[in-house]
C-alpha cells in the first residue's frame, strides 16, 4: 500500500517538481546519499571480490583477511592492489576486483616513502591527488562530504524536533508558561557557542571512540542551535489557535492533543520546512568551520574542513588540496541553497494553505 498524501500535499510536490533547478538539485543529492551508503563499494582499498583458487572471498564488508590467507608471507592485512598486480604479473588464474578508486580515506600512500602532497596522477588513480600525509584527496572528499551531510541532516532533525516541541507548547499554553520559557530561552541563546566547544572537547578523553567523540559534538550543536527555532514555531502556533477551525475543533470535542497534532501542525509545518536546507547549510558550514579550527571531528576522520585547513597551509606547493576542497564544498552549498529555494517557494503558505 503507497504513501497517501492529500491534494495541497501534491500541489506542493507538483509546484517543487516545476522549479528545475531546485528539483534536479535534490536529485544529484538523494543520489550521492544513496550511493553513499554504499561508499566502501565504489572508494575502498579493500577488494570487492577476491578469486583463490576456486575460492570466492568478499573482504570489503568481511573480516580482514591476512596475506597468508591468498599465499603470501606476512600476517597483516592484504594489500589487494599489490595482489591485484602480482597475480596480473604472474599470469594467475587468480584475479582480483578493486573498487572504481582502491584507497581508503585513511590510508597513507606515498609512492617515495615520504608522506607528501602529490598532485593528480592518472596512472596511479590519485585523480585529485594526495593531501600532506600522502592519503587520497578524492577518497577523503566523499566520506568527508557523506559525513557531512548525515551530521546536518541528525543536527536539522533534532534541532526541529526540540524547537517544535517546545514553540509549539509555548505557542499553545502560553500564559505564565509563555512568559517563563522566553526568559529561559534568551539566557540559553546568549551563551557562546564556541567557547563551550572548545571547552567540552578539552575535556573528552582521547579514549572515546570517534562515534563517541561525534556524537558528543552533535549534542552540544544541538544543544546551542534549537532556540532559534522555538520562536517561529512559537508565533506560528499562536496565530493558527485562534484561528475559527481551531475552535470549531474545540467545541466538537476534540482534545488539545489532537487539535495540536492534527490541526495546528500541519498548517505550521508547511511555513517551518522551507527553513530545514536552510539548517542542513547552516550545520555543513558550521561543522566545516570547526574542522578548520581544529575543534570540530576528531582526526584522522575525513572532513572539509580538515582539508580547507590542510590546502591553505600549502597553497603555493600543493594548490590542488584547496581547490578541491573549496570546490566541493561550494558545490555542495549550492546544491542544498537551491532546493531550499525551491522548497520555500513550493511551499509558500501564502499559495497553499490547509484550511481556507
């Protein structure tokens, strides 16, 4: 059974699909996310398929697989392009099938045995070149850009989900409630930001897990940025209980819950999604500007800012650091701008309306 949706609903979609850009803007996004999920498939020095004798062995998603497991003589992991070669070489039976770009974001490449900047070299699939410690530009990029975007996208729906919650209530019960949660609020909003970044993350031992450590950074964002929100939701909430429909509810019986989840919401929701690319733009580029400054993802994960650092550092030696860097996340911006654009003009409440 498909998803329903009711007439204005479809209008919307239907007058989002007609702005091209912002359409195929969201299109090239949901397809990078969803061929993201599958990165390790397309960017990993780990093989896809492995064929030894007789034998079929999948190691990108399986458990690392010793030398020794495909004849060789040392016990640390595979090293599958040297495979790959040695079995080309010898004119093996065996073969061995890489992924479109066979490196890791993490890996460490350096074909002079001095960890160095190299710039874009074809033959030995580096198409964007290494960074200052010999790791694969292209591959640092796409994760770093996945891990992007998945912090915006958890950074926009736990700031909507508290500042809804808690506009939404304010706007609704008002009164002395009202009163109080706006005081709370302006002393919360006025803390500074990145004074408390710099601080919790002096103090997180280094023996947290990356998870752990990104996590934490998302929670303490969370915890600064969902004020905003409270106040359109607030407002929005406040206008539409007074409205006729509202009080119609109200004398047929219905409770507050279900004026306030079937009534008011869906009326309030359409003016606050055009701010969600907003948001996601908001949480790229602060999350980017943290990496700059070295407070924001815990090294060596991959991230833009982490490489905008590491390109200005080396402009004038190694300037293909920056531009892809700088490039990408542009690009990226644009992107999310332009489906924002199309989403608010789609959804402008002054054209589609719920109740009339």
């Amino acid at each position: 059974m498909g998803i329903k949706f009711n007439p204005q609903t479809i209008k919307k979609l239907r007058r989002f699909r007609e702005i091209k850009r912002g359409y195929y803007s969201f299109i090239i996004l949901a397809t990078f996310l969803l061929l993201s999920l599958f990165g390790e498939l397309l960017i990993n020095n780990r093989a896809l398929i492995v064929s030894y004798e007789g034998s079929l062995y999948f190691p990108t998603y399986s458990a690392f697989h010793p030398g020794t497991d495909f004849g060789l003589d040392y016990p640390y992991e595979t090293n599958y392009r040297q495979l790959q070669q040695l079995w080309r070489d010898t004119g093996s039976q065996n073969w061995v099938l890489m992924p479109i770009i066979p490196y890791s974001a993490f890996e460490n490449d350096a074909s002079s045995g001095i960890f160095r900047p190299e710039a874009p070299n074809l033959e030995k699939e580096h198409y964007l070149g290494t960074d200052t410690t010999s790791r694969d530009i292209l591959a640092r990029l796409f994760y770093g850009t996945r891990i992007a975007l998945v912090f915006a996208i958890g950074f926009m729906l736990a700031v909507y989900l508290i500042g809804v919650a808690v506009g939404c209530a304010m706007g609704y019960i008002g009164g002395t409630f009202d009163i109080l949660s706006q005081r709370v609020i302006e002393i919360w909003s006025n803390i500074p930001f990145l004074y408390m970044v710099i601080i919790v993350f002096s103090v997180i031992p280094d023996a947290f897990t990356i998870f752990t450590r990104i996590l934490i950074l998302l929670s303490v964002m969370v915890l600064f940025s969902w004020t905003s929100m409270t106040y359109y939701m607030r407002t929005e909430t406040y206008k539409e209980k007074s409205r006729d429909y509202v009080s119609a509810a109200r004398v047929l019986g219905a409770s507050n819950t279900r004026i306030v989840f079937r009534h008011i919401l869906p009326n309030v929701l359409s003016t606050l999604v055009t701010f969600m690319p907003f948001t996601i733009v908001a949480a790229i580029s602060a999350i980017t500007a943290l990496d700059f400054l070295g407070f924001g993802l815990p090294p060596p994960t991959p991230s833009l800012g982490e490489l905008l650092k590491q390109g200005t550092s080396t402009l004038r030696t190694a300037p293909w650091i920056v531009m892809s860097a700088f490039g990408t996340l542009v690009i990226l911006l644009t992107l999310v701008t332009f489906v924002g654009e199309a989403i608010r003009e789609s959804f402008d409440p002054k054209k589609f309306t719920v109740y009339k």
